[in-house]
C-alpha cells in the first residue's frame, strides 16, 4: 500500500503497471523482499568545492558565533564572498555586539532554555533608562534585518512581551520550583496592500525584499498590487522596509497601517 500511494503521488498513472513488479521482483534493487533496503551503510556524499566555499563565507558571519556551527576542514578553502564583497546600504550601523562574548553568552543561554523548556530570569534596561528584573518563558527569537538586532519573545510575564536581547545585561535560567507554564496562543496576522509603480525596478526590489513573507502580486494598467501577510508584532518594523521604498510604493491598506505611515513621516 505504502509503494501504491508513493507511485501514485510522485509518478504517471501507467506507472503502477512498471514500477511496482520492478521493485517486486527485484529489478529494481532498491529494496529486498521483504521490502527493507539493500544497503548495509547509510550513503554519504562529499561535499563540492562550490559547498564549501559558501560554508566559508557564512563561517565569516559574525552572527554564526552565535549558534555554535562547526565548520572544521575548511582551513585552506577560499570564501564565495567576504563580507567586504557587499554593502548593505538601509540597514542601522548600531546592530548587536556579535563580538562581545558576553553578549554571546546570554544569547546561547536564551537558546539553550528555549530547547530544554525552562524559564528565565533576566535583568535589563528599560526605555527609561531604569534596570528591570523579570522572569519569563522564552518563546522564540526573531531578527530585524533593518535593525540588525535579534529580539526575545516572551510570555508569562505582563510587563515584557518582546525585549532587544542587547538589552539584556544578565540572564540565567531560573531553578526555582514555581514554573511558568506556557499558554497557547494564536499568532495576529495582518495584511497590507501596496500599489507599487513600475518606476526603479520597485517591483522586483520589493519582491526580493519581502521574499520571506506570504504574499500575492497582482498586474494593473500601469502598477502592481502587492499584498503582504505579516506577524502584528512586526508592525514597527513593517512602516520603516515600506519607508525605504519612498515614493515608488503607496499603501492603500490596511486603514490602521496607513495610519502608522502618517505618524512616522510626521514625526
């Protein structure tokens, strides 16, 4: 049954009438009779020249510090590209401190409770200036491509929901018997809508700069129509990558987006 709905999802209907007795009866040496595969050792593949020259290049990355990658027997490979090869032109020049190694220790110790499922107590400051304790669950961590900064989400605390892990001067996990209990939460969506002119290539740097996000381009007379789903929490965010794009890109919604843009050019 199992060789049935593979043949089915994967190759033509007249196939079932090849492929199956061809594995059946062991043409086909892919499996044995009793349908476990021949191979006494798993496959391995060598890596190419061109793989390893992008594993050094991404070795260069600051932020690889971050993760604990091990990138051994790369010693004599060239890098693809540096990162002098390139020049990221909007993005803010006060990112995170990937070199300071105390800020890489908070950052693995944030990573290692979000694997194990631990709470965390964690000190930092404030907008204020004021240096605020708190204890939380580490929910995921996201990056700002714009700020350069990687941010905590958090939950089981009211006071912090998403902090700069910058900000954050200590960390531990917590080792107490009071836990924190994650609650299931459903993730707020919203969606705008960009009317986006054919001048400056804005519709190929636009899609190219929003590759990571769900969304659908639709061609007009002279524009396109190009809807975006993103998470509210990145709301902030969201108004300064649509700002970069000046007056090449119109937002048409949502009211409350739209909303946002005003304040921003504003102020």
């Amino acid at each position: 049954k199992s060789l049935n709905k593979i043949v089915e999802e994967n190759a033509f209907g007249e196939s079932m009438f090849s492929i199956i007795p061809s594995l059946k009866s062991e043409k086909w040496q892919l499996v044995n009779s009793d349908f476990k595969t021949p191979l006494k050792h798993i496959p391995t593949m060598p890596l190419t020249l061109m793989q390893k020259q992008w594993l050094k290049a991404i070795s260069l990355d600051p932020r690889i510090k971050l993760f604990d990658v091990n990138f051994e027997g790369l010693d004599d490979v060239e890098p693809l590209f540096t990162p002098d090869d390139y020049y990221i032109y909007d993005k803010y020049g006060d990112g995170d401190p990937y070199e300071d190694e105390k800020y890489v220790e908070r950052f693995k110790t944030i990573i290692s409770a979000m694997r194990n499922k631990q709470n965390l107590k964690i000190e930092m400051v404030n907008r204020k200036g004021n240096t605020v304790y708190s204890r939380c669950i580490p929910e995921r961590i996201e990056y700002s491509e714009k700020d350069d900064k990687f941010r905590l989400v958090t939950s089981g605390c009211r006071f912090i929901k998403t902090v700069n892990i910058a900000k954050i001067t200590k960390c531990r996990i917590y080792t107490g018997e009071t836990i924190l209990e994650a609650e299931p939460s459903e993730d707020d969506y919203e969606t705008i809508t960009l009317k986006v002119s054919e001048e400056r290539n804005t519709l190929e740097r636009s899609l190219m700069h929003f590759a990571h996000f769900e969304k659908r381009a639709e061609k007009l007379d002279d524009h396109y129509l190009l809807h975006i789903k993103f998470q509210r929490d990145d709301e902030p965010e969201m108004v300064i990558r649509v700002l970069s794009f000046g007056p090449t890109i119109e937002v048409l919604g949502s009211e409350g987006f739209k909303q946002l843009i005003i304040n921003k050019l504003k102020s």
